[in-house]
C-alpha cells in the first residue's frame, strides 16, 4: 500500500490497480471535511451510507463533534482498512480517528459517544442489496473515478442507494461529470453543486426530495 501526503499534510493511498489516488491530493482530510460532512451538514443520531469506506476519513470526520451515528460502511479490500491502523492523522482528526483505528479487526466499533460504524465487507454492488430500505439520511459517495469504475455510478446503483434513503436525505460525491448527474436526475434525484475544492469544478450534492 503506498501512502502519498496530501497538501494538507494529511495522507492518502495510491491504488495501482484504479491508478488513482483515494483522495484529492490538495488534502485528504480536508476534502472528507469540506466536500463530505460540511457540505451535507450532520445532525446526532443520524444513519450515514459510507460507499467505498477506505481509510474511513469521511466515516470518522462525521464522528467528530457528534453523538449516536449510525454508520454502515461498504468496502471489497482489507488491506486499505487495515492500513488505518499504523496511518499518521492531522491533529484535527487523530483523537477520533484513535478510538477507529483496529476497526480491521472485527468490523465493527462504537465510540465514547456511541457511535458506531459497521463495515461490510465485500463488493459494495452486491452489498448494497443486504441494506434495508428508507434508512439513511446521508450517503457519502466516494468510488474511484466514473472512468475507471464506470459500473459504480450507474443508473441502477444510484437507484438502490436512493431507495435506501430517507425523504429529504443527502449524498456527497466529488464528480460533476454531466452523465453522472444525469443518471442521478433520472432516478429521482434533485442535484447541486457541492464545495469547489482542489480543482476547478464542484462537487455533487444530490437530495432525495
Ligand atoms: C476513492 S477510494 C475511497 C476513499 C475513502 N472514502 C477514504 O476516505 O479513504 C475508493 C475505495 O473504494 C473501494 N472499492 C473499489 N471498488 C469497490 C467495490 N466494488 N466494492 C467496495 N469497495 C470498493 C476501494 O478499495 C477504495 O477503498
């Protein structure tokens, strides 16, 4: 696994078989922060859709500050999840990230203030279908690219995920790209431009309405 440091001195991975960095490297944290948490906002005892757990970054930036968050993250590679056991974490993460970090070993932690995030293991395309209906009421949305996994922004995935949604609930994804965002309208989404962060163009905020 290699780690890469982002601009802001927190650390990403590199995946040599998406050949992409997990993380924008204008700063991993700040981008769990900004685009994900910050941009849907996040209320106690909410229920959170982690798509693509990774390291946890956006899991746990939801943790910090809150209480009683339910949050179920999906995941197909242990080795990224166990790689956050030894990670260096920004000061404005660590005590949090802290009480998460053996989360490798059985899947499933709550912290000091109850919350708890589970993680399943496996394809998240298939695992999606073991969720129940109408329980989230944020989804972070954070494969790799459309063009390197075009199979998980499609039509139907954002499908189940909206069906799995509460009314009024919010997903967060970095991509802009017009076919993304087309296939999130024709499911029922309303869609929005999230934070412009690293880059020129926003993020996505889609809202089951
Ligand atoms: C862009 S990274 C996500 C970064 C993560 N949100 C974080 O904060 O570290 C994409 C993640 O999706 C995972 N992934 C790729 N294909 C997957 C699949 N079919 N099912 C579940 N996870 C998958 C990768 O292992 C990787 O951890």
């Amino acid at each position: 696994m290699k780690l890469v440091k982002t601009k802001d001195g927190s650390y990403t991975a590199f995946s040599e078989i998406a050949g992409e960095h997990y993380h924008t490297i204008s700063g991993a944290i700040e981008e769990a922060f900004e685009k994900h948490v910050n941009a849907l906002g996040i209320e106690n005892g909410m229920h959170i859709l982690d798509f693509c757990f990774g390291l946890g970054y956006n899991s746990i930036a939801a943790c910090k500050d809150h209480d009683n968050l339910q949050i179920i993250g999906l995941e197909n590679d242990l080795k990224i999840i166990e790689a956050m056991k030894d990670i260096e974490i920004l000061d404005i993460l660590k005590i949090k990230f802290d009480a998460f970090r053996d989360i490798a070993e059985n899947l499933d932690v709550t912290d000091n203030n109850n919350n708890r995030i589970q993680i399943l293991l496996g394809d998240a395309l298939q695992k999606i279908d073991e969720l129940s209906n109408e329980i989230f009421d944020r989804v972070f949305f954070d494969p790799f690219s459309p063009k390197k996994q075009p199979e998980m922004w499609s039509e139907e995935i954002f499908q189940k995920i909206y069906n799995k949604m509460k009314i009024g609930a919010k997903l967060s994804t970095y991509s802009c790209a017009k076919q993304i965002r087309k296939n999130m309208i024709s499911v029922g989404f309303k869609v929005m431009d999230g934070p412009v962060i690293g880059r020129k163009s926003p993020a996505t905020i889609a809202v089951k309405e």
